[in-house]
C-alpha cells in the first residue's frame, strides 16, 4: 500500500503537457515562441501550414491538420541557419535550416517582423547553448540502424556526410541492435516483404531526414501502420515514442546505473529474477544465457532508475519483447517513456493507470457498443478478465507476436488510443459471438481462439483474390482505426478524467482494507478503533509536508518520503508526519488556538516542535527502521490509551529511560520533568507549574537519600546504582564536580548520565503531587481520542478543511470541489490575514490558547499578548531547578514569538501542499477549453479541404449510406456533420497524392491500402464498404 | 438428480505468492503436463476440466491468478463467487507461507461465506530430492547457471509440514503438499475438494439463479440450462 500520496499528487496534463507529448518531447516545457509558419522540406513538393514552436532543445513543427506533418529537430542536429530571400513577399522572413543530415528545411514564419525577430534572438540564443552537444551527434548517429541502412550503398545518395564510410558490412559491430539479429526475427521475413519495406524506408529517410533529424510526413504514418521492418523496428520505436532524446542526452547512464549498483538486491531484483526464465520462452535467445542475461539487466537497471516503480510483472514480457528488436540501452530508455509518460501508472505498486483504463474501456464499449455491454452487465461478465491482460503486455502475450508488434508499431505512433481502439475491434468483430457468452470463461476463450486465428483469411471461400487476402488480423485493424477513429486521445485524456477520482478511491479503500487485515494485533482497539487509527494515519500521510520544508515547492516532496521510507509492502512514516499524526489524537500534542476578529472564528492548529515526538517515535519503533507502520502506531496506541494510573506513570518513566535500564539518569529526568512542562503547556494558572517544580525538587530529593544511603539497599537493586556511581567517580572526576556543583549541596556526586532514579522512587514522587496523580490517572489516557476523520477530508485532505468548516462550507460533493478550489490556500490565508487585520483594528482580534486538559479553570481568556509566558514564573521555580532547565536547550526557553514563526512555518508548509489542489481544478478547466477551440479549428479546416474533393466525398457518401450508424454517433447529437467530416477526412486525403511506389513495391503497397485505414485511395468505396459491412452487419443483430 | 449431462460447475479460484506453482499446478490437473518455465500469469488465466466422482460429473471452472503483491487489488474481481480456492505457498519459501496466510484472511472475510479453502504446500519434488540425494543441488546448479529460478540457494525445506498442518486445522482449511513436477498430491486436491461441495445446494441455487443472481452473497453458479454451447473439454487447453 505505498504510493498512497502519489495518487493524490496526480496532475491531469495541461496544453504544454499534450503538446510535448504529441510532440514526442523528453520534458514537458513551455515553447519560448509559439508562430505560424510554412514549411516544408526541400527537395519534396509538399509544403505545410502550421505552427512552429522553438523550445530551450527543440525546434518543433505541427500542422494544422494533425495527420499530415510533424517534425521535432533536436537544435544539436542543426548544422546552419540560412536567411532566404523574400523578395516577392516582403515583410516575410523564411529560413532554412540544414540539418546534420543534410537535410534542409524551408520555414516561412507568417507574422510581424517584431515576432520574427524575437524568434531569431531566441533561436540564436539556444543554438548557441546547445553547440557543446554537436559534436556527440556523429558517434550517436553511427549506432543508428538507419544511417548503415542509407550508407549501404553510399553511391547513388548525395547525403553529405562521411560518416558511413568506416562501417563495415556487418552491421551488428556498429548499431544498437536487439536480440533478433543474432536469434532471428519472429515472422517470416520473406512474408512480411522485410525486403521492400526497407527499401521504402531508405528512401524516405533520404528526403525526409533519419533518427533524431526524422520529419514525419503523410507516407510516414502509411509505412508505420503496413508494420516496420525488423531491422529497423527497435530504431523507428526510439524515434516515434521520443525516448532516443532521452538515450541522447544520457549517455552512458544505463551501464553506470548497472555498475553503481552491481551486486545488490532488492525485493524487486528477487522478483525478477523469478521471472528471467518465464519471459518469452519459446523464443531461441531465452533459452539461451544471452538474452536471459540482458533481460536481467534491463529490469534490475529499470527497478534502481525507478525506485517507486520497481518491477512488475508484465514488464517482464514486455521487456523481452522489446529485447527483440532493440539494444540493452535503446530499451531502458523506451521503457521509462512507457513507465513514465505513455502509459503512466501501468506498472506501478498500486497499477492505477491499469485499472484506470479499464475502467475507461469498459465505458467505451457502453457508449460504442450499448447492446454489447447491457448483454455483459445482465450476465455478470467482467470485461477486464479479458482485457486487462491485453492491456498490461500490449497484446503481446494475447496474440501471436507478429501481430502484437504491428499493434506497438500503431501503439507508439498514436499513442494509447491504440490499445483501446483494437481492443473495441476485437470485441466488436466477435459480437455474435459475444453475445451468446453467459460467462468470463467463454468470453476469454473466445477471444483466445479469435487472435490464435489472427492470420486465417476473413472470407476463405471467397474467390477474390483480393478478399481472400484479406485476413482476420487486418480486418481487426481496419475496424479498429475506421470504425473507432471517433476515439482520439482527447477521448481518452477526457474519460482517464472522469474516472480517475473513483479509481484512486478505491484503491486507498482496498489498501486500507488489506493495511488492516495486515496488521498481527489490534491491540485493545477492536476493528473499529483500528480503522480510525488508519484514517488518522492517512491523513496524516496526506497532509504531512517533507520533512525538508527548504525544498522548493515544485520538487515532488512525496516521492522522497515513500522512496526513502517505503519498503514496497507497507507504507510507513518519518517522524515529520508521525508529529501530526500525533497531534491529530493527543490534544496535548498540539497547539490550537481559537481566533476570534470581530467577522469569523477559526481553529488554527499547529505542532510544536520538542523532545517527546522524538521519544515517542523511538519507542514506538518496534521494528527499528526509523520509521512506524500502522502496526507501529496501534501497538504504540495500544500501550497508552487503555492504562490506569499505575501503567501510565509506568509508559511515561520508560518513555524517558533511552536505554531501558529501568533508571532515569539525571540528564533524563530533567527531560522528564521538560516533558511534563511541554504537556501542561497550554494550560491556564500557575498550578501546573507548580506542580512540576515540586515534583522536580522531591525527585531529587528522594533519588539522592536513596543514593547517599548505599548500605541501606545494598542488598536490594541499589547497588548497581553505587558501584556505577563509583566507577563513575574514578573515571570521570571532573564531570562528577560538576554535576555536584548543579545538585542540591550536600548531595551525593553522580554523574548527569548515569543511572539516578529508579521506577518506585518515581512513582511516590508522582503521586505525591495531586494534579500529576489526576493526571496520570485519567488526563493523560483521556487526552488521546480519535476526532471523527470526515470522509470528504479523506477525499480533499488538500484542502484545509478544519478552518473551511468554521466559516461554514462544506466542502462534500461538487459545490465542496467548486469552493474547494475558490478557497485555495493562498485565497484562504488572505482572507484570513485581511479578517485579522480589520478585527486588530477594531479591537476584536482575539486569540484562544485552548488548553489540552482543561483540568485547572480554564475560563480565563487570557489574550495573546498577555499570556502567562514561562520565563515570567522562573520565582516559583526553586533556584536548583531553574539552573538546570536553562543549562539545558528546550522548547522552555522560547519566548512567544518563536511560537508565532513556528506557526508561520507550518502554514507556509501546507500551503505547499495544497497548491497542486488548486492547480488541478484550474488546468481542468483551461484544458477542456482548448479541446475544444482544437476541435473547433480541426473542423473548420476540414471542411475548407473538403471542397476541393466533391467526386471523393459523393464516394464517401455512399459508403456512409452502407455504413450502420454507430451508437457513438448518435450519442453526441450534434454531429451528423461529424461523422460526414470524418468520412471527408479520409476520403479527402484519398485524393491526395501517393508519392512512394516504384514498380516492384506496389505489389507490396497494395497490401498496404488494404489495410490501410486513413487513406483507401486504392480502394474502391464498394470494396471498403464489403469490408466494412462485416462487422456492422454483425452489430446491427445485436 | 445425478443426470450426466449436467454437470455440477465449481468455480475455484488458485492464489498465492509469485513463482509458488500455481500456473503449475493447474497445468497438472488440467493436462497432466509440466513445464519448467511456465511465463507468469498477468492478471488470471482460466481453465476448465471434468472429473467424476461417484456418481456425479463436477466441472471445474479454475481461475489462475497473477501472484504478485501489486496484482493483489484485481484478486477480487477472480474470486467473487468462487466456491473453492486452493491456496499455494512454496515448501522452500517462508515467506510465500505469510503470503498464503493472509490470503486466507482475505478469502474468509471477503470471498462467498462458504467457500473451501485448501491449501496447498508446493514443489515438495525439490525437498525430497534434496534429502534423498544431496548431490542434486549442485547438479541443477552447474547443468545451467540460469536455470534456476528460486533465490534460494539451498532448497531445504522452510515449512515443516507439521507447522502446516496445524495452521490449516485451526483455520479449518484442507491441506495438501504436493508436487506439480512429479504430480504428487495433485489430484488428490481437487478430489477432496469435490468430495466438499455441498452439491444438492449448487444445483438447487442453479435453478434459482434467476432470482437471487443479484445477490453476491449467493452461491450464484452458473446456469447449465441457459447454456447450449457448453465451454467444453476443448477448454481445457
């Protein structure tokens, strides 16, 4: 159950979030300038409109029509910068840009000269910073697969560099290459036309840029979606997912990470190890000490980069799949983009993004399929039975691995969307049979006969040639991008959205659930009391600040504590959060102070700081890792809440006594004594006071005469105490003086550690004094109490619900949300601080020190400024006493103000709390917005586009006509026009033009339309619409 | 009531530790077959297989959950229903023994009321080796490095049988140790198990099913009549 704070750090991503994403960014930042601009790539004939955007690393280009063009240009890569002439268009400035490749791209910014120039400083500007890295360039790009695959014969290209020159033919000694270069690729190459696809790769790469100068062009997304080349797959996967930037500026620190840590083991090595033999055993390299050897590496590697992460199984199939097609270090890197920003939360300790998207795909076969999933719902079928697992490996260990990699290939293209888009396909392409399934059983086998078949021809009996061609796995990708392309990422971003809170939710329900079961003893507590030490324990978790409050706010502080702290099976906490855990139950261990101005009332609590948290946490440490679990904290509970008189002076001695020898030494009963004036703190009157200093003096006293009478209990257990006295004396005589000095006069000499009183002495001492009796006898017991913990602060512990409440507002449900996010922190302090101000003014500010026992007669409001500080009374304490309280550094010797900046300070460290609260409801919002203005421009533009194609869209039509509504287009009611568009979208770009396909390939490209799903330029409408008619047949029985 | 046609349907559900043999085990009883390197299983796997006892036909449907600790949370969703649950630990692992523990908690306070619980101590092939013949451990550890997939070093035996066996009694568990490698004790678990379920009540709670399939608390089987198209032997693959 760690990661618990995690899940409530999550941030839903923002615009520059997506757009990093989309364009394939290391880093989420803001673009330094942002501009509309042409471009193009010379040498081609196609010319783009869109936005360029120049980063601290990048130079980014997106089209306006998301499909066509995208570019992302490390700076590194940029060889010059050109100004070109504008003459017949002047008032433009247009660069060019050649690239390490040789490559050169033509940009023409549409703006004012100002923007344009602005853009010129800042590029300059970044070009500059990034010239150190130029140099690495050429010894990356020799690992590249592709420039070996261009340079292979170096005659026929005009490329402009030499670097190939050196490679020798066997190319595995210079490029980063996976397993299956030495153990052979799955599928059989002859059938994939490896052959051909290489040969259009090379010759997209030669006019279009290769590894990290790549340019994505319309043919781009063709040549991904017919399936890579396996030679090239592991480069081109580096590439589309972005995780060659990553592998770029980190050089060497995989094989550092494996060096730094090379002999350890964790519980996360122990499981992986495990698994090394488990993992794809079937294919040759795992049965072989080679590939077991660097699966080991990648996953140890992996568990020491991401700590919180640690390994999963899954990730282990994943991994070995990866190993295929790429290095040791190319797959690291594309597994921690996986981990971390493609699939976030997949293999983490609680898996939440995996339940997450369940969740999301169980509610995308509702809206899709709503007869499909009434059928699931009344016969108790659980979608996920089946579907997770195709999720968690990626359908690599659901379908035949040849096609599982087509899917990846799509997956990190696209993006996530994939996933659930094929897996709506294989659900709608089996709906028949679906239909009839009354259990998960059938259903799973249903779908494992359905993708052990994948390469079975739809129609087998058909006598097309073309049909017959036609198989169940390309018909399964053809439903998936056509019939479900009204599934987009922001589909996705939006449902994650929707379901997110009740995800989390459960998963601190079922944590709490298993902490509790977890725990060996409930001690006196009972099922009930232990669930409110837990919810105790969670808030406390939730609201507890790092312990480092220097750390700038932005630092993931959480992170640190669970990382440090957590040992994966039990979430634990430092001492920090013990503190408030503590002042949540025992009202002596907080400050509260009620505060009164004239407008409103408030309780602003707070934690001290002094000695006892410490002893308290020490001694709770049951299992000494410096740090309480649950189990911990009910045992500790357990030990103090349920004691009489007797057992509570008993918890309080042995609180004291560090080293469990049965006696306080002096130094300790000091403490002791420091203890009991940090408890009574609070409390109005001199009594308390009182009651310590002649508790103090008679401890003395009494530990003394016992000490100076040796003989009298020689025999007994005093003994140990004279000869320790002795030996202490003849070691040490200096220190002896002086702790003669600090005692009554004419008091034995004993040092200021050794052991002084014993237990009984103690006691009587306690006892002697009324209040301390009363309050050994009941107050203490009674100053622990679990409040109540309110469910919506479990929900929003963010947000500082104990002075929301007090000014009236609830904060459950959506208005809570609403006001939860207009009450943010900083709105609320200054509300607060103006409230002060105005009732100072008047006189009415007023300050309420809440006592903790409220014993003594506490109806004395004694105003901030007046109260009693300790200082004051130092009279009433006796002279001997007094000496040794100021020798010694305590929480007694701060005078009110320091009271005040402690305060200060823990309001500056919930403030860094709740900020992401109010930074996630404001970028909910900005986002959404933007949705839909994109949507809104995506429109338009089609629609403009559209015009030019009016034979193409008649064809559109007419498949639209055969086409059976979809459920998801009559959900959203506005969009007849939608799905026209969509159609349009395709079909318009069916008119566009087909610029690879020498003779030899179009044999090969043929295979290509007839999967292919945005462009069926080579397909008839008619024979889209056989196509298609087979699964919406089957739908329209449902 | 003993038709053959209809089959009595037990769903039973399979947890434990990571790499105990639970995958194994199954694989055992469902095809009489071993694998030394099975690849983990991510989230459940099922299964089915027919056994006759007595008179009656008892079809078991077999949920083969995913063991690691952070798959836990998807547990539910496998054993909701389950009428028996064979929990496996590994003899040569303590630890894989708490983890079965405190399954068994979970399964008795959160799966259906009546559900059988066995539990199972597996890989007993590398005890008995182990102590019949002392050699064999260096053996498997120089025929391949790799192959050896427990951390444990030496495969001695970390749970006594004695120890087991009195944890189940006082849980009132079945109790087995059993070998997938060698088939040892495997079918024996699924035996008793049978000779457990109240039948009469499972097909009279089948032919009710309408009725209280809302209710999770039921022991809610799945309806043989409502299903032309049996899973069938061919499942059991």
């Amino acid at each position: 159950m760690s990661q618990l704070t995690i899940l409530r750090g999550y941030k839903d991503p923002d615009k520059n979030d997506l757009l990093c994403d989309y364009l394939r960014l290391p880093q989420s930042s803001t673009p330094l300038i942002d501009l509309s601009a042409t471009f193009g790539v010379h040498g081609t004939n196609q010319v783009f409109y869109g936005n360029i955007y120049l980063f601290d690393h990048f130079l980014c280009f997106k089209s306006y029509d998301l499909r066509s063009c995208v570019a992302t240009i490390p700076l590194y890569s940029i060889r010059r910068v050109e100004r070109l002439s504008t003459i017949n268009q002047p008032g433009t400035l247009a660069l060019s840009f050649i690239l390490w490749h040789g490559l050169k791209l033509v940009v023409q910014l549409n703006t004012l000269k100002p923007n344009s120039d602005d853009f010129c400083n800042h590029l300059k500007r970044c070009l500059r910073d990034q010239l150190g890295l130029m140099k690495s360039v050429k010894g990356f790009a020799k690992g590249c697969y592709s420039e070996w695959l261009v340079g292979e014969d170096i005659d026929d290209t005009n490329d402009a560099n030499d670097a190939n020159d050196d490679i020798n033919h066997d190319p595995t000694s210079t490029h980063h290459h996976g397993l299956g270069f030495l153990f052979k690729f799955p599928g059989d190459p002859k059938k994939l036309r490896e052959k051909s696809k290489l040969r259009l790769w090379k010759d997209y790469f030669r006019l279009h840029g290769r590894n990290i100068t790549l340019v994505r062009y319309p043919q781009f997304t063709r040549l991904v979606q017919v399936g890579l080349p396996s030679k090239l797959r592991g480069e081109m996967w580096e590439i589309l997912s972005g995780s060659i930037y990553d592998r770029f500026s980190h050089p060497g620190l995989y094989q550092q990470i494996l060096d730094e840590h090379a002999g350890e083991s964790t519980m996360a090595t122990d499981e992986i190890e495990k698994d090394l033999n488990r993992s794809l055993p079937e294919y040759g390299a795992y049965q072989d000490p080679v590939g077991i050897n660097a699966l080991r590496r990648v996953l140890t590697a992996y568990s020491w980069r991401n700590q919180e992460l640690g390994y999963c199984q899954a990730m282990n199939i994943l991994v070995a799949a990866l190993l295929i097609y790429m290095s040791e270090e190319q797959t690291f890197w594309f597994l921690d983009k996986i981990c971390t920003r493609i699939l976030p939360g997949y293999y983490s300790a609680s898996m939440y993004g995996t339940l997450l998207d369940q969740k999301v795909f169980e509610h995308l076969v509702q809206r899709t399929m709503p007869s499909l999933h009434e059928h699931f719902t009344a016969s108790d079928i659980q979608l996920s039975v089946s579907s997770l697992p195709w999720f968690l490996s990626l359908y690599i260990n659901s379908m035949p691995l040849v096609f599982a990699f087509r899917i990846i290939d799509c997956f990190v293209a696209f993006g996530p969307r994939v996933l659930f888009q094929v897996g709506l396909a294989a659900l709608k392409v089996n709906s028949d049979k679906l239909m009839d399934a009354t259990d998960d059983g059938m259903v799973l086998s249903i779908f494992r006969d359905y993708f052990a078949n994948l390469e079975e021809s739809v129609s087998p009996q058909s006598s097309d040639p073309k049909v017959l061609n036609i198989t169940n796995f390309s018909e399964l990708l053809v439903v998936a991008f056509r019939e479900f392309s009204v599934i987009t990422d922001d589909t996705i971003i939006e449902e994650r959205r929707r379901f997110r809170g009740g995800i989390i939710k459960s998963i601190e329900l079922f944590s709490k659930r298993s902490a509790i079961r977890n725990l060996k003893d409930y001690g006196k507590f009972g099922v009930d009391g232990v669930n409110k030490i837990f919810d105790h324990f969670f808030y406390a978790l939730c609201k507890t600040p790092t312990p480092l409050a220097a750390l700038p706010p932005s630092t993931p502080s959480k992170l640190r504590i669970s990382e440090e702290l957590s040992d994966r099976t039990e979430t634990v906490i430092d001492l920090t959060t013990f503190r408030v855990f503590l002042s949540d139950i025992a009202s002596w261990a907080r400050d509260e102070k009620m505060i009164t101005n004239g407008f409103q009332q408030r309780v602003v609590r707070s934690v001290p700081e002094n000695e006892i948290y410490t002893k308290m946490f020490h001694k709770w440490d049951y299992t000494g890792r410096a740090a309480l679990g649950l189990q911990d904290l009910v045992k500790g509970l357990n030990g103090v809440m349920f004691n009489g008189l007797l057992d509570n002076i008993e918890w309080f001695f042995t609180l004291h006594d560090s080293d469990n020898d049965g006696y306080l030494t002096k130094d300790e009963l000091v403490q002791l004594s420091e203890s009991l004036l940090f408890i009574f703190r609070a409390e109005p009157g001199d009594a308390y006071l009182g009651a310590v200093s002649k508790f103090m003096t008679n401890a003395f006293e009494y530990a003394d005469s016992l000490i100076e009478q040796p003989q009298a209990v020689k025999e007994g257990d005093k003994d140990k105490a004279e000869t320790v006295k002795k030996e202490a004396k003849q070691k040490d005589p200096l220190s002896a003086t002086e702790a003669s000095d600090n005692c009554i006069p004419g008091s034995p000499q004993v040092n200021n550690d050794d052991p002084y009183i014993n237990l009984p002495t103690f006691r009587m001492v306690c006892l002697a004094d009324e209040l301390l009796e009363a309050f050994f006898d009941q107050d203490l017991t009674r100053s622990f109490s679990f409040e109540h913990v309110p469910q919506s602060a479990i929900d929003h512990p963010l947000i500082d619900l104990s002075t929301l409440d007090d000014i009236g507002i609830g904060s459950t449900g959506l208005v809570g949300n609403i006001l939860g996010g207009i009450f943010s922190k900083d709105n609320k302090e200054m509300l607060n601080g103006l409230a002060d101000e105005i009732g100072k003014s008047f006189g009415k500010h007023h300050v309420e020190y809440r006592p903790a026992f409220g014993r003594v007669n506490s109806q004395v409001e004694v105003e901030e400024k007046r109260r009693p500080a300790p200082e004051e009374k130092d009279s009433s304490i006796v002279s001997g006493m007094a000496n040794l309280l100021s020798s010694t550094p305590s929480w007694f010797s701060r005078s009110k103000s320091d009271h005040g900046r402690q305060e200060q300070e823990q309001v500056h460290e919930r403030e860094m709390v709740e900020k992401p609260s109010s930074g996630t409801i404001s970028s909910g919002g900005g986002s959404g917005e933007q949705a839909e203005e994109e949507a809104l421009l995506d429109h338009q533009h089609t629609s403009t586009n559209g015009e030019s194609h009016l034979a193409s869209i008649k064809a559109a039509q007419e498949a639209l006509a055969n086409r059976q509504a979809f459920a998801i287009d009559q959900r959203d009611d506005n969009d007849d026009d939608d799905t026209l568009d969509d159609s349009l979208h395709s079909t318009e770009e069916a008119g566009g033009e087909f610029a690879i396909g020498s003779d030899e390939d179009e044999d090969m490209m043929d295979e290509v339309d007839a999967i292919d799903l945005d462009d069926q330029h080579a397909i008839g409408a008619e024979e889209a619409a056989k196509i298609l008619n087979a699964p919406v047949d089957k739908d329209q029985r449902i | 009531m003993s038709e053959n046609q209809k089959p009595v349907q037990v769903k039973l559900v399979l947890l434990g530790e990571a790499a105990v043999g639970k995958s194994s085990v199954v694989l055992r009883f469902v095809q009489n077959d071993f694998q030394e390197y099975k690849e983990p299983t991510i989230g459940a796997a099922f299964l089915t297989q027919k056994c006759r006892l007595e008179d009656k036909v008892i079809k078991f449907e077999i949920w083969d959950t995913a063991g690691q600790e952070r798959f836990r949370s998807l547990a539910p969703m496998y054993y909701r229903n389950a009428l028996s649950a064979v929990v496996v630990y590994d003899i040569t692992s303590s630890s894989s023994f708490d983890k079965a523990k405190s399954w068994v908690k979970e399964l008795q306070r959160q799966a259906s009321p009546n559900v059988i619980i066995a539990l199972v101590g597996n890989k007993l092939d590398l005890v008995e080796k182990s102590e019949e013949n002392e050699d064999y451990l260096d053996d498997v550890a120089s025929f391949d490095q790799n192959a050896v997939s427990e951390p444990s070093q030496t495969h001695s035996r970390a749970i006594s049988r004695d120890e087991a066996q009195a944890y189940a009694e006082e849980s009132n568990l079945l109790f087995f140790e059993t070998s997938a490698k060698t088939s040892e004790g495997v079918v024996e678990v699924f035996t008793e198990i049978a000779k457990k379920i109240p039948h009469e009540q499972i097909l009279n709670s089948t032919k009710s099913r309408a009725q209280d399939q809302s209710q999770q608390n039921n022991v809610s089987l799945n309806s043989t009549e409502n299903q032309p198209k049996q899973v069938g032997d061919n499942c059991a693959c």
